[in-house]
C-alpha cells in the first residue's frame, strides 16, 4: 500500500488498538453499569469514526449514538483555535449520560471549547474518551482532564485508524507517525 511509503514508522499496532479499546469499552461498561439509562456517545467526526465503531461495540450497556462535526484545523497540523460547528448533534442530552469520543487530545483547546458548549446543555454526566493523548501539547489555555485514554503519545504527527492529514491515511488499521517531508511546506 503507498500510504505506508509515507510513514516513518509504525507507532501503535492494529493489535495493540484492538486490545486497548476492548479495555476501553470494559471500563466504560463498568463505570455504568447501574446507571438505568443509556449512554449518548457523541463521535466527533470525522476521525473518531474508526475508533468510535470499535468501541461502542465493546461497550455492554445501552448506547444511544450521535455525531458532531466541530472545525479548527482547516487543512493544517496545528489547530487555529476558533471553532466552528459544521454539524451538531440531532438530539437532546439534556438529563443523560453522555461520553464525548475522540480520536486524539492535543493543544486540547476544541475539546475545552465543545466540552463547556455540551455542558450547558444540561447533561446529567459528561465524559471524555479518546484514542490518542499528547499531554504534553497541552495550552495552558485549555481546561481538558481525558476519562477514558487508549494512549499516551509523544509529540509526533500521526494517522492511520480515522486519523489523517489532508483527508488522507484514514483507513490505516494502525497508527503511524508520518514523516516530516509529506507535511512540511503544506
């Protein structure tokens, strides 16, 4: 496959992200297992939809499904810190349980923007999920505490498993770090 003639290396493994997210979904299956009502799970689309697939059908409990699409990247590999909502969420959480899932936490500044938008929203509990965690890109600006983390990564430019750049590398089944020459000067 050529997209892997684009990577420097392979960083987390189809493997290694099959088992992660089996614990993932155990953990999550776990921490509601009282709770009587079900579970919204919100995809932040588009490059959770690979791993929020994988998940939710780890997780044994009842799950309502919902989608948003919020932008800050534009075509870049930093986030330009404005969002936008491109599509919200067609029902209301006001009153449930609701996990946000997303593919990678980094400055941490969309997440902080959607996670205090979904919170007036008047979710009985809210959550964070992710894949992939880089805390140390953290900005000082962000207010992100991650529940549920698949993994901690350095601070590399990665795709694969929903991830992309430039809407490319997505159907990867692992993760991998792309090397600095595809990237650079776009």
């Amino acid at each position: 496959m050529k997209q892997y003639d684009d990577l420097e290396k392979i960083l987390i493994s189809e493997e290694e992200i099959r088992t992660r997210v089996a614990e993932l979904g155990r953990a999550i299956t776990e921490d509601y297992r009282n709770a009587p009502e079900p579970i919204v799970l919100v995809c932040i689309l588009k490059g959770s939809v690979v791993f929020y697939t994988d998940l939710m059908r780890q997780i044994d409990h009842d799950c309502r499904l919902d989608f948003m699409i919020v932008k800050s990247y534009g075509g870049g590999t930093e986030s330009s810190g404005n969002v936008r909502f491109v599509k919200d969420l067609d029902d209301s959480i006001t009153g449930k349980h609701a996990i946000i899932v997303e593919d990678i936490v980094d400055s941490g500044l969309t997440l902080t923007f959607l996670r205090k938008n979904l919170i007036t929203r008047g979710a009985k509990t809210l959550k964070i999920c992710t894949l992939l965690d880089k805390p140390m890109r953290r900005s000082p600006k962000s207010e992100i505490s991650v529940d549920y983390c698949g993994f901690k990564i350095p601070n590399e430019f990665v795709v694969g498993y929903g991830l992309d750049f430039d809407e490319k590398y997505r159907n990867l089944p692992e993760v991998g770090v792309l090397k600095p020459e595809v990237y650079k000067n776009v």
